[in-house]
C-alpha cells in the first residue's frame, strides 16, 4: 500500500506464488497485541447449513490464495465463521462516535470479527467478517446482516475498487437461510472484508479523556501506517507532538481525496458518522450508500436520513466536521487547540485540488483554469434542473462535440444543455489536445457502468434465489467500468422508471 500517493495498490496479481492452503499464510495479529480494553477475544457464530454464494479471485489474489482454495471446504469454514483463520486470533473490536451529529458514545464491532491479517508484499490485509454473531458491543442489536445489505456491500467494495476509489475490499459472501427480522423476515449473509486495518476515527474518539490508551492506539497507528510522520523535516520541532499533527495532515489529504473522488462519482455514502470513517482514508461500512441515477445536487440515498445531512452537497463538509471531531482528541494528550486546527487546515485546499483535478480529466482539459469553475457550475445547474443522468452525461460527453445526439437525449428539453455544450466547445478551443487523444482520454475516465440501485437489487434477487450469476457479471463489469463490452447494454442504461421506488435505509 502507497499512502503517500493516496491510493491503494491493488495490484490484479502479485508476483510470487500463491497458497493452496490457508493454513499456508503468513497471519500476523497485530491488533490483538493492543491491551484489554481495545477488544474482546471471542469466536464468531456460526450460521446454520453456510453456503459460498460468492468469492473474488482478484482479492483472493492480493492476499495471496490461489483461487482452487475459494471452493475448497477450508476456506468455506473461515469465511463462514465456522473456524479461525489458521494462525488468527479473531477479536471485535471497540469503538465510539458520533451518529448523525450527536455523541452517541461506545459502539463497536457488533456483528463483526477480525480474523488476523495476511502478510502480503503490499503490506498487511486484515480480514474482518460481518454478520457473523454477537459480541459484547452488539447493544440491542442481532450481530446479523442480511442479505440484502451484504450484497450492496459486496458489491460496493468491488465497484469502488474498480473505479480507482480507495475504499475496503471483499473477499466472499457466505449465505444462509437462518431468518433475520427486519421490517420483514430475511436471510442472514456474511461478508469478509479485507483492508489493511478497520481502525475508525470513532477508534480514537473512543479514548477521550484516557491518555495512556490513546496513546497506544495513536502510536499503533503512526509506526504501521504513517511512519514518514516520525520524521522531522530540517529545522522543525520534533516533540512528541509533532508526530501526530503530522499524521492529522495526512489523513486529513487522505480523506479530502477519498470525498473528491466520490462527489466526481456522484457516491452518497449516506451515513458518514465518524465510527464509519476510516483512518486510512477508505471509503468503508457500505449501508444505504447510492451511485447517483438522475442528478440532484441534495440527493439523500439514506431513506432514514431525514434531515439531509448527508446528502451528496454535503458530504465535503460533513467529512471536514468529521475530521475535527478526531483532531480534537488530541485535546487528551495536550496538544494544543490552535496546532489542531491548522493540522486539519488545508482540508478544503486538498479537497479542490483533488475535485478540480478529478473534473479536468473527466471533461478532458489539458489544464484547470479559474473560469472552468463557472463552467462546472453550470454543468451541475443543468444536470440538476433536469435530472438528467450523472453517469451518462459524462460518458456521453466525450463525443458530444461530434455527435451530440447521445448526450442531448438525456435531457427533457435539450435546449439548455445545447447552449451549455456550445460554451464547452468554445473551453475546449482554447486548448490544444487533438480530438481523438481528448476523446480517448475521457473514455478512460468516465465510467459506463456503474453500480446503479436497481443494478443492485437484481443481483439481490438473483441471489435469494441461490444465483450469483448477477454477481459475477456485475463485478466484472465495475472491475473495469470503463470499457465498453458488446452484448452489455443493458447495464449501462440509464436507471428504469421503478429504480425511483427503491429505498434503500439504515436498516441492514
Ligand atoms: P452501522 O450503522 O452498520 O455502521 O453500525 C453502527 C453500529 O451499530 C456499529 O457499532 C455496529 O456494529 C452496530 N450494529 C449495526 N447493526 C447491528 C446488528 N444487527 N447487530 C449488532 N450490532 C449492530
Ligand atoms: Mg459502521
């Protein structure tokens, strides 16, 4: 993994062999080395008569598995809760935050258990499953997921991953006809995650006030993840608090980016609290998320969140507030006030420079001038009063200078995006790029498919029905979401008129 650059490396395949055993791996458990009291040792349960509905090679490959092991009854007895990880120490883990803005003090892995993590010549993997049981941060709660919910996030990993997006992988999907009572009766369903560590901003904010715990967790943090944050450059300080800050301005970039990217995706989250929030800067805890269909600036995917605040404007800001609400731990080790905030400081800089970057490609220009920004506010004004399509609008836009057909189709009255394109044809006079090479490149960057909601809810049904085959296809479809594959049409049109019934919830 390459934090400097902000993205992970998830290479297709690793160079060295792979195992055909689990038994095999390399398992290190350096978060069951933190002291009592950051989690609890404990055995996942079971679901009754387990199935493997799904597993990735590709992940598999990055932790190393050959993939003759994913149908072996080895991997099944893991990935299902049944057995340990050979040389795991499966723990939950403790953690608090804030929840829709309010303090809503520990929570925890409640249906989740680390299993240990792979040694890989990228660095470490966690592997962590969900829904897998109980365990003393359950609350109220069953320590289930369905499958319904454990579908989207199976296949959200996958699909963020397969847009350049940092974010937390999966490895299987394990299925079961145990009930699980929700609004209605459900199934239950387990999903391995992989990341090299679950650690959350409500990990630290757990210890507020506890010096001598957040200072184990913080150093745990630095030395595995940020360790350039040891080093002091030429005539700087180099007190004992200055390798925090140092870490606060990293992961304030890391998270800024992680938000560029999804806003030039059009990804609400949909439940942004700070004990979703990956210290890693990786989109993580999949719930009601939403790829956008018909653009709204105020797009709410969360149909519980009610008052829109995390809607799809405001996601930016919420993660900012996010990030004050971990810098002002630190509070608790003496840092002060004044340093804390300027570590966090250049979190709307970081932000622009990431989203203008990321809207320069996708509108294939050379160079990002200030006026471009009134062309991308317009761009999001006409897209937003006609609801016109996030995805296709861009994609469609690559040859819309030529042919503009495809793109003026995807607005009710074509007269406004008719004179909006005259002024982007106009931008991209001022610029040198030949057409074809301008073409190309926005092809590259503007995805075809992408995992709309209704995409979603047809591989659910699918796979209640026992068939992943919606999966498969869906997940090489988003692998590379970029290239146009014939006989695929259908998963790149836009969203049909039912796709607006779908309400997707905090219930999971
Ligand atoms: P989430 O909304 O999934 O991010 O979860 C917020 C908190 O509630 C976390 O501490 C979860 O572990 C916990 N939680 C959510 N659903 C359940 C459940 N069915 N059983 C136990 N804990 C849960
Ligand atoms: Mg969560």
């Amino acid at each position: 993994m390459n934090m400097e650059s902000g993205k992970l490396d998830f290479p297709a395949s690793q160079t060295g062999s792979l195992v055909t055993s689990l038994a095999d791996l390399r398992v290190e458990n350096s978060y069951a080395g933190l002291p009592r009291g950051f989690h609890t040792f404990l055995q996942p349960q079971p679901l009754g008569d387990p199935k493997l509905l799904h597993a990735n090679v590709e992940v598999a490959a990055i932790l190393g598995i050959d993939p003759s092991v994913l149908k072996s009854p080895e991997f099944l007895q893991v990935v299902s809760g049944e057995q340990p990880l050979p040389g795991g120490r499966t723990l939950a883990a403790v953690y608090s935050g804030h929840q829709f803005g309010v303090w809503a003090g520990q929570l925890g892995d409640g249906r989740a258990h680390l299993l240990g993590e792979i040694i890989t010549p990228q660095g470490p993997q966690e592997l962590q499953l969900k829904g897998s049981g109980r365990t003393p941060y359950s609350r109220m709660g069953d320590g289930r997921a369905v499958l319904r919910s454990s579908v989207r996030e199976y296949l959200a990993s996958e699909a963020m991953a397969g847009l350049g997006i940092p974010t937390t992988r999966a490895l299987a999907i394990v299925v079961s006809d145990d009930p699980v009572y929700r609004e209605t009766v459900e199934t239950a369903a387990i999903v391995t995650r992989v990341a090299p560590s679950f650690v959350r901003f409500g990990s630290f904010q757990h210890w507020t006030g506890k010096a001598e715990q957040l200072r184990i967790l913080t150093d745990y943090v630095i030395d595995r993840f940020f360790p350039q944050a040891r080093e002091s450059s030429a005539g700087e300080a180099n007190s004992d608090h200055q390798p925090i800050l140092r870490m606060l301005r990293k992961v304030t970039r890391l998270t800024a980016r992680m938000v560029a990217d999804w806003q030039t995706v059009g990804f609400c989250h949909g439940v942004m609290n700070t004990d979703n929030m990956s210290i890693l800067g990786l989109t993580m805890d999949y719930g009601p998320y939403g790829f956008m269909d018909g653009f709204q600036a105020n797009h709410i995917c969360n149909h519980s969140d009610t008052s829109g605040r995390y809607a799809w404007n405001v996601q930016p800001a919420v993660a900012h507030w996010n990030l004050y609400r971990l810098g002002s731990v630190f509070l608790t080790l003496g840092l002060e006030e004044e340093d804390l905030r300027e570590a966090l400081s250049s979190y709307q800089d970081d932000f622009l420079q990431a989203y203008h970057s990321n809207l320069r490609r996708k509108f294939g220009l050379q160079t990002w001038l200030k006026e471009d920004e009134q062309l991308v506010d317009d761009w999001w004004r006409l897209l937003h009063s006609q609801r016109a399509d996030f995805t296709l609008a861009f994609r469609t836009l690559a040859d819309a200078p030529v042919d503009p057909q495809a793109f003026l189709k995807l607005f009710h009255d074509p007269e406004p995006a008719r004179q909006w394109l005259h002024s982007y044809e106009q931008r991209l006079q001022a610029q040198t790029f030949p057409e074809a090479e301008r073409r190309e490149s926005m092809l590259r960057v503007n995805p075809l498919y992408v995992l709309r909601n209704h995409l979603a809810q047809e591989a659910i049904e699918a796979a209640g029905r026992g068939d992943p085959g919606e999966i498969e296809t869906l997940i090489n479809l988003l692998r590379d979401p970029y290239t146009e594959r014939p006989g695929f049409e259908y998963y790149a049109q836009e969203a049909p008129e039912w796709a607006q019934r779908l309400e997707v919830s905090c219930s999971s």
